[in-house]
C-alpha cells in the first residue's frame, strides 16, 4: 500500500491512501516434469495454518467456473536466511473438501463485493 500526502485546493494537505494490487503468480512442476504457471487469488487462514487459493493462469477466466486449488503455506529459510514460502498440496481428503468449502465461500463474497462496487 502506498501512502501520498497531496495539497487541497485550500492549501491544506489531505492524506490519500491509494492501495495497489499486484498478482501473484508461482511455477510448480507437476508429476510429468511440465511447468505450470498458477495465479493466486487469495491467502486464508484454518485452524493456524495459512492456505492459498490459486487456479491456473492459462485458464479463461471470463469462464463461469474456474478450476480451483487449495495449498499449505508452509514458511522455509533458505540458505542466506531469507523466508520463502513453500506451497504445499493438502494430503487429508476430508481437510481438502473443507478448505475447498472455505475457499468457495471466500470467493463467492468476494464476487458479491465486486458486485456491489
């Protein structure tokens, strides 16, 4: 977010917030070696753990329906120290049919918000 501070017409100053929205894409390897470029749409939180909501960035997505993943974050350091964040599938079905529940939920009153705009 970037914070500018710009003069009124009276002089006086006023603080104007403008947010900027940047899209996030990571590359993961699939099972075959090919390279996939996801789009992630959203972060949340489940019991503690921080998730990630991402589709395929090939896809159209003036599509009606998206296909959707659900991913672990799970926070790594690498050799120089620096935090990087590792996506990791969810392995427990039942947990995954929850999360996917949450997800949809969460991008459903998202549409709505924009909707409403």
């Amino acid at each position: 977010m970037n914070d500018e501070l710009l003069h009124g017409q009276d002089g006086q100053e006023e603080d104007v917030i403008e947010e900027t929205y940047e899209e996030d894409y990571i590359e993961m390897t699939d099972e075959e070696g090919n390279t996939i470029l996801f789009k992630i749409i959203d972060y949340f939180f489940y019991n503690g753990e921080e998730y990630a909501i991402l589709t395929d960035s090939n896809e159209d997505e003036a599509a009606e329906a998206v296909d959707c993943y659900v991913m672990k974050i799970v926070l790594t350091t690498d050799e120089d120290g620096e935090e990087l964040e590792e996506f990791v599938p969810v392995e427990d079905q039942k947990l995954e049919a929850k999360l996917m529940e949450i997800a949809s939920m969460k991008l459903n009153d998202d549409e709505e918000a924009d909707d409403e705009d």
